[in-house]
C-alpha cells in the first residue's frame, strides 16, 4: 500500500492511494496566522505572520502519524515603515511542526 504525500505553497497537504486517488486534505493555511510575544514592562506585542508554507512533510511507515514543517515569514509592521519589504533589512520566518493523528488509515487500510 502507498501513500503519496504533498504538500504546497498555500499550506495544504493532500494524501493520495498510489498517488492517484484523493484519501485525505487537511488545510493549514490559517493556523498560525499572528501570536503574541512579551516585551518590557510586562506588555506583549502581537506579531503577523504571513499565510504559511509546506516545507517537508512526512508520514509514518505504520501510516499513524504525519509530521508538517510550516514556514510562515514574519510580517514586520514598524511605525513609519509602510513598504518593509523594499528595504534592506533580512527576512525572518517562524517555522511550526505540525503532528497530525492520522491512524485512521492504518484501520482502514484495507478498504484503501
């Protein structure tokens, strides 16, 4: 039995029988969207992020569990800075590791 996983650039990832037939979606383009960060003197500042990207994904031998690297690049919003991305300042990205249950398919891995 053989499971094509992918991946791409808008965050979904789609698992394939033989690489054919549809078995399975999931869609993580909105589960990190911003989060907070704590500065000084006790307030926290929430940050952006831009929609993430599939950068690896991997599923088990056993068909148990799939494992998802996103990368989302931080959205830097400065006061006085409306176009940062025309500058010269570096990129920053925040990557997320995403384990997702899939045992399902491993029961049902006859009917498949």
């Amino acid at each position: 039995f053989d499971v094509l996983v992918s991946g791409d650039s808008s965050g979904v990832v789609t698992l394939s029988a033989y690489g054919f037939f549809p078995i399975g979606c999931v869609d993580l383009s909105a589960a990190f969207e911003a989060y907070s960060i704590s500065t000084s003197h006790n307030e926290t500042t929430t940050v952006s992020l831009s929609r993430p990207t599939v950068t690896n994904v991997s599923l088990s031998p056993d068909l148990q569990i799939l494992s998802v690297i996103l990368r989302a690049r931080i959205l830097n919003k400065k006061k006085g800075n409306n176009d940062s991305d025309d500058n010269n300042e570096s990129t920053r990205y925040r990557y997320h590791l995403v384990v997702i249950d899939t045992s399902l398919l491993w029961g049902k891995r006859r009917e498949l």
